[in-house]
C-alpha cells in the first residue's frame, strides 16, 4: 500500500497507520472490511436460496439413484439438480451486481465519508469485485464438496491460494497504481477453476455416484471363538 503526497500523488512504498504498540493498521483494512460486508447479500441468499432449493433437488437425485431407479430417472433427476443449480447461482449473481456496482460508483463519497484517501478508493473498487468472485468461488467449492469432490475442491483452494499470492507480489513490484488487482484477478481464476470442475463433475455425475461404491459389500469382521493366549 502507499500513502498520497500533499499533492495527492502517490508515494512508491507501501505504508501502514500504527495503533497501538505494534499493532499497525494497512490501508487495505478498511476498504476489504467494506467489501466483505457488501456480499452479505450474497451469503444470506447462498443460505436461503441455493442451499435449500439446490439441496431438495440433490437428496431427490441421490434417492433415486440409491433406490434402484432407472438410468432415465437418474438423468432426469441429474438435469433437474444440476437446472435448478445453475439457476439459483445466476439469480444470486443478477441480485448481487447491481450493489457492487452501486458501491463502486459510490466510492469516492463512501471514502471521503470514511476519511479514507484516493488510494484506497482504487483498492475498494477493486476488492468490491474481488468479493463478488471470491464468494462465488467460495460457493463453487461448497457444491464440489456436496458430491465429495474433495480433491476438486482442494484444487480450487490451491489455485485461488497460488494465484493471490504470486498477483500480490507483482503488483507490489509494479507500483501503487497496480494495488488492489491481485485480489480480483486471482479470485476470478479459483471461481473459473471451481465452475470448470463443477461442470466436469456434473456431467459425469451418474458415473462418479455410481463407481465410488464399493463392487461387493464387505464382509463383516469374524471374531475368533478361540480363547486368547496367556
């Protein structure tokens, strides 16, 4: 981060507000707080909507796989989880753009109000989309983790984990101007990452529900009827 010049120009090193002792304060704090707080939303339709909506349609999909339905009832079922999913994504996304979109237009008097300085305006804006995408990437590996896609899911992880870290330290070599960018950017490749994997799982799902059983149940243990060795 970079403090601004009495000129409003931007200085070439990051700093950082001191608290208390050595507790410091960076000009990210405020403007990420914020953008946490404008997907709420989001969340709270996540909760409601998708995990209600999504979550019937998925114990139908698995109740019928696991009580010897057809294979066309398996895939009507599939197609209406894997619908009704799509869609309870695409509606969160179409209720949330237009408050992030509202805030960003709205930044340079949220920060004036805020005391924040131009710098963290730049910032804001770009963490308001950072947001939006991290928690969609968020969900993505949320609904990999309904169908046990474990390894997927950790591959989301892994991606958004590498790519913010490697996009932080090139914005810090590029400059204050870049600040801020890493953050979207590497949201936006762990969601692509979650939504392609979802979709890989999704169209082989009847074969991964089924080849993930065992071929024979086990046989249960046999205890010993002979008495133990001294």
């Amino acid at each position: 981060m970079a403090g601004l010049g009495e000129r409003g120009s931007v200085s070439s090193r990051p700093q950082a507000a001191s608290i208390v002792g050595w507790f410091r304060a960076s000009l990210y704090d405020s403007p990420i707080f914020l953008c946490y707080l404008s997907v709420v939303p989001s969340l709270a339709i996540f909760l409601v909507s998708v995990e209600t909506d999504f979550y019937d349609r998925y114990r139908e999909y698995y109740g019928v796989a696991t009580k010897h339905g057809t294979l066309r009832q398996v895939l009507e079922a599939k197609r209406a989880m894997a619908e009704c999913l799509r869609d309870s994504l695409r509606r969160l996304l179409l209720a949330q753009a237009p408050g992030t979109l509202l805030l960003m237009a709205l930044a340079p008097w949220i920060a004036a109000g805020l005391g924040l300085d131009r710098l963290q305006v730049a910032i804001l804006r770009c963490g308001l989309v950072g947001a939006v995408l991290h928690v969609h990437c968020l969900f993505g590996g949320i609904v990999l983790l309904y169908f046990d896609r474990r390894r997927a899911a950790a591959e989301v992880a892994a991606v958004f984990l590498v790519a913010n870290g490697a996009l932080t330290a090139l914005t810090l070599f590029v400059g204050p101007r870049a600040y801020g960018l890493g953050y979207p950017l590497a949201a936006l490749l762990g969601c692509a990452w979650a939504y392609r994997r979802l979709e890989e799982t999704l169209a082989d799902l009847e074969y991964l529900s089924f080849a993930a059983q065992p071929m024979m149940p086990e046989a249960p243990a046999v205890e010993s009827s002979h008495p133990a060795s001294a």
